[in-house]
C-alpha cells in the first residue's frame, strides 16, 4: 500500500490521523487521541483481546501484515506508526 504524501512529515500525520480513527473504533472511545507515547497502560480497553483486534484492524486500514516478532517489539503508539511507515510507500 502506498500513501500519496508531499514529503515524509507529510505522510506520518495521515497515519497518526488514521491510526487514531482505528484506536476510536476498536476500543469504542471517540474522544480518544493517542500520541507517540501512549501505551497499553494508558487505555484500560487495551487488553490482549483487545491488542489482537487493534492488530488486525491496522493491518486493514494501511493494508500491511505485521509479523509475531515486529508485533512483540511494539511498546507504544510511536512504534506503531514507525511500523507502519517501515511498511507503506511514501509517493507525491
């Protein structure tokens, strides 16, 4: 998958807008706004159960698969959008 960005500043702020979208519907909170430092502890919702669903649907909005060891090193929101820019295609 790609994201059509101007530059790569560019292309993190469409993942972070659309990552938060994903953190609101999985874990049913609309007001929710996560950062580079937000954890699992910082979301009470943010259990395994809801982990595994929070995986799954990254993986569908941006169209990447996420393996068990990239899965394992993930410790924050940061690390996900990291991830997630390691794994689409910046194009202007």
């Amino acid at each position: 998958m790609s994201i059509e960005a101007k530059d790569s500043r560019a292309a993190e702020t469409q993942i972070w807008t659309r990552l938060n979208r994903v953190f609101r519907e999985v874990f049913d909170a609309p007001g929710l706004e996560v950062g580079p430092d937000t954890t699992a502890a910082d979301i009470d919702e943010w259990d395994s159960v809801g982990y595994i669903t929070l995986i799954v649907s990254i993986e569908r909005e941006f169209g990447i698969e996420m393996i068990g060891p990239e899965i394992g090193e993930l410790q924050s929101a940061g690390d996900i959008v990291e991830l997630i820019l390691s794994k689409v295609a910046v194009t202007s």
